[in-house]
C-alpha cells in the first residue's frame, strides 16, 4: 500500500489544526461543556468563533457552565455580547446566583444593564435592603 501525497498533506493540516485548537484550550472547554451538565450548549464552532473575537473562552465557558449547574441557564451568546459590551460576566452570573434563593426579581438583562451603568451588580444585590440601591436600579420583590 503506498501513501500518496495528497493524503499526507490531508493529515499534515489535520495535525496542525488539532494542536492549534489544543493550544487555544478549544477542544478541552468544548468537552468541558459537553460533560458538566445536560443544560449546558457548548458548540465548538462557536467557540472557535469566540476565539477569533477574542473573546476568553475559559471566562464565558465558566460562567455559563456556572450558571447551568444553578439552574438558570444563560445562552452563551448573551454572556459574550455582554463581555464584548465591556461588563463583568463573572459578577453577572455570580448576582444572578445570589439573587436566585433571595426575594429580588432580577433576570440576566437586568443585571448586565446595572453591570453596564458602571454599578457592581453583586454589591447591588447583596446591599439589597438599602433604599437607594432598590430606587437607583428599579429593583423589585418577586
């Protein structure tokens, strides 16, 4: 059996993507994803496209895996844009988290726009009982 050179070209560029991906952590986070939990959508294409944004796939993956397991799943393309739009996808998800065992009514749009307005969406809905903070932010009980 002889190899020919088209094949081996074919498994040269197969082996360089594969240790690109492996570099960029691409192939770990899509299984990452995949094994964490049933809620979880982690596509890998997406994550390549993340990767050419520039986006921190360990960030976003962590975040939406994070709030997956507490049951508040929130699609991964929300978590990017709100991170491209400058805001802390960590706080976000870690407030909504808070938020879900408390009295507050707070959805994920809520706290990326608190996030975005400069305000610690975490500190915001831990410092609750205070007046202000509910009248600044429109916050509300359920």
């Amino acid at each position: 059996m002889t190899v020919t050179p088209i094949l081996l070209i074919v498994l040269a560029v197969f082996f360089i993507i594969l240790v690109i991906l492996n570099h960029f952590n691409v192939f770990s986070l899509w299984l990452q994803g995949k094994f964490s939990n049933s809620y979880t959508n982690v596509g890998f294409f997406h994550l390549i496209g993340m990767l050419l944004r520039k986006v921190p796939l360990e960030t976003i993956v962590d975040a939406h895996i994070r709030s997956c397991k507490a049951d508040i799943p929130i699609d991964m393309k929300k978590l990017e844009a709100h991170y491209l739009a400058g805001g802390n996808v960590q706080n976000v998800v870690q407030a909504l988290i808070y938020v879900k065992h408390s009295h507050i009514k707070l959805d994920f749009n809520m706290a990326a726009a608190i996030d975005l307005s400069g305000g610690n969406v975490l500190e915001v809905v831990k410092g609750y009982e205070k007046k202000e903070l509910r009248e600044k932010y429109g916050l509300t009980d359920l």
